[in-house]
C-alpha cells in the first residue's frame, strides 16, 4: 500500500478545524431575546381631609392643579381655635402664678401679721390668768362668788387655746407650703400646657397642606362647607414616583432582579421610550393553585413586579397600559437611548 504524502497532513487538519468551527457556528445556543412584559400605571390615589372637624373658609386648588408637597390647599375657620387658645392660656398663666407662690412661701408680711397675732394671744392669756387669780382669791375669802370663778376659768382656758392656735399657724407660715402640694400645683400646670399644645395643634390642623407632589382629581367639597375630622375634601393623584405593576412567569423570575434597567414604551405614536427599573419582586406567586406538583404547572406561575419609571414630562397616566423590556447588557437600555450610563 502506497504511504500517504506528509504534505497532506496538515491540510487534511486545517480541514478538520474549519469542519469543527462551522458545527460550533451552527448548533451554537441563541442569544437570549429581550424580556417584553406588558403592565399598567399603577392608581395611587389619597382622600385628603381636615384632622379637625369646622366650617371650610376657603378652597386654594381646583381640579387638574399640579401641586408640591408641602402646600396649602384648603383652610377652615380659625376663629374658634384662636377663641379655645386664648382660654388655655389664660388659665395656663393663672396656674402657672400659683405655682410661682407656693414655691416662693409666704410674704413677710403675712409672717409678721402671724407674729402678731401671737402677740395678742399672749396678752390675752396674761390678763385671763389675772382675773383667774383674782377670782380664786376672793371665792376663799367668801367675797367671791362660784359663777364669777368659773367664768374666769372658762375665759382663761379660751384665750390658751387661742394662743395656741395662732402659735402653730405661725409655724405653717414659717414652714410655707407641703412639698406634696407643690408637686400637684406643678402637675396642674403642666397638664394646661400639654392642653393648650393640643389647641395649638388643632390651629395648625385647620390648614390642610398637600402631603406629596401631584395632581388634584376631585374638589369633593366645597368652601363654606361643614365638615368633621378626616371627611375627604379633595382627592390627590400621586403623580412621583410613577409606579407601574406588571407580571413575570416563573420561568423567566431568574431572569430579573431589583434594580435592573428597564425600558418603557405606551402605545401612543411618536412618544420616545423612558428609563425605568424594577424596583420589588413579590416572593409569592399568585394566581395559581394551591397546590403545585407538575413541571407545567410551575412554568404556568407568575409574580407580581412593580417597575419605577422615569418620567420627566409627565407622559404617564394612571391606569395606561405600558409596555416593558428587560433587555441584555450588551443591548442595554441606554444603547437605545444613544449612550451610555451617566
């Protein structure tokens, strides 16, 4: 048999290798195609109302006013509140005044007016003990009567008992007020002005201010109105930040995760795409059966997504169903939008 020429060989694996690189080529796995989901704007509405109860003295917003966090949008009358403050106080100051007394104790004055009572009991009871030695006497020597002793007696025992008095009642004024007394006249106090807080409050409650960006829907009331605490007076679409609710299979769940860029198209002609990203991935599948046994019904699963939109001219509308693709890195968001990440 005739020997095969040495030069052949390295055509014949050149050959080999193109034939392997071509079945590579061929029986390659596909790029994975864009993840398109299909969701809608989220409905996010809040029923604004007064935190008191009074009559509307004035509505600032009409329906369609965009409007920032933080702004006044209605006020009731403040007349009543201003009325309840000023009796707070009034009577917060006159509490506050007894607490300044009992702290500071009794006047000078008041101790030597005290003294001075004392004084006069001690001259009282001096001439009672005259007049009871001079009636004791003249009952031994017969010239005295039993009645006139005994109304000495009496008249003595009295004006002791006076001095006595008026002694310990110059104690209390030295000794001023019990410390007890003092704490519950502090406790008083305090209680007016945690009361007068709360009107206070009440006052700055009888401003209904906006408590984020967005829209107004409907005026539910209008001014002059009467209305209780918490009754809705306007509706307020939360426009920032635009949410949109969409669904993922199970097969696809480990294809997506928190954060990751998404773009967002509406079905309108000749709008540009927007930037989004997801924000939460439900861990809990919903409409599905409780129990779960076979490949086809796993794969059938599907999970809650909630994407936040970037939507800087405000194209976004409440309940409009929007159109969503996760899409590779090679073949980023920002690719379609003619550049790269900031």
């Amino acid at each position: 048999m005739a020997k095969p020429d040495p030069r052949l060989v390295p055509v014949a694996a050149a050959g080999l290798a193109l034939f392997a690189a071509g079945w590579w080529w061929s029986h390659r796995p596909a790029p994975p195609a864009d993840l398109v989901l299909q969701g809608n704007v989220e409905i996010r509405q809040v029923n604004l109302g007064f935190k008191v109860a009074g009559r509307i003295r004035a509505l600032d917003v009409d329906e369609g006013a965009v409007i920032a966090e933080g702004q006044r949008l209605a006020t009731l009358d403040a007349i009543y509140f201003e009325d309840t403050i000023a009796q707070l106080k009034a009577q917060r100051d006159q509490q506050r005044a007894n607490v300044a007394k009992m702290e500071g104790g009794n006047r000078r004055e008041e101790i030597a007016q005290a003294e001075a009572a004392v004084a006069e009991r001690e001259a009282t009871v001096a001439n009672a003990t005259i007049v009871l030695q001079r009636a004791e006497t003249l009952l031994k020597t017969a010239t005295g009567t039993r009645k006139a002793y005994d109304d000495a007696l009496a008249a003595h025992r009295q004006a002791t008992a006076q001095l006595n008095s008026a002694q310990q009642g110059l104690i209390l004024m030295k000794a001023g007020f019990r410390s007890e007394d003092i704490d519950a006249a502090r406790a008083q106090l305090a209680n007016s002005d945690a009361a007068l807080q709360i009107a206070r409050r009440q006052l700055a409650d009888a401003e209904l201010l906006a408590p984020n960006a967005g829209v107004i829907l409907t005026r539910v009331r209008e001014a002059g109105a009467i209305v209780n605490a918490g009754e809705a007076v306007l509706v307020l679409s939360l426009t920032t930040p635009v949410w949109i609710r969409t669904y993922v299979s199970e097969i696809d769940l480990g294809r997506v995760k928190p954060g990751q860029d998404v773009v967002i198209k509406i079905d309108t002609p000749g709008t540009e795409p927007m930037k989004g990203r997801i924000g939460f991935i439900s861990t809990t599948a919903e409409f599905t059966p409780k129990t779960v046994e076979t490949r086809e019904l796993r794969t059938s699963l599907v999970y809650r997504m909630r994407i936040i939109a970037d939507d800087p001219g405000g194209t976004l509308r409440q309940g409009m169903p929007v159109t969503a693709s996760l899409v590779s890195n090679a073949n980023g968001p920002d690719a379609k939008f003619g550049g790269g990440r900031p």
